[in-house]
C-alpha cells in the first residue's frame, strides 16, 4: 500500500493523514535522495535529553537515572 505526499508551494511535504497521524508536531526527521526516492527516518530524541533539561535545583532521583540508563542501553542493543 501507498499513498501520495504532495510538495506545497512553500516548500512543505504535506503527508498523507494516515502517516501524519503517526507523528506528533515537533518530530524531527533525517532526509536524504538516493537517485529518485526521498527518505525520511524519524528522529528519536535521547534519553540523556531528560539529564540535560533537569534543573539544577531539583536533581533526579536514582530511580529516575536508573531506568534512564536502562533506557539508553536498550536503545544501543536495538
């Protein structure tokens, strides 16, 4: 099955509903041409993001490092 993405006048891949409706807003994707096919591969942000955005005053919980660790592991075996 596919469907048809169409290119705005703006310079905008409008997705087709059913893939659009996968994603949220603030996705952020990888795009490159491989001859006349265009890819797209979703961007998954960090675990480690959480640790970066923490504030300064209120640091996270070893249970919260903890299962962001696990996280990150999971991440790298996959």
């Amino acid at each position: 099955m596919f469907e048809i993405a169409t290119l705005t006048h703006k310079d905008t891949l409008q997705l087709p509903v059913e893939i659009s409706k996968r994603f949220k807003a603030s996705d952020r994707f990888i795009v490159w041409m491989d001859g006349d096919t265009l890819h797209l591969k979703r961007m998954k942000p960090s675990p480690l993001r959480v640790v970066e955005e923490a504030p300064y005053e209120e640091p996270l919980s070893l249970d919260e490092i903890n299962q962001i660790v696990h996280e990150v592991r999971r991440q790298r075996r996959h």
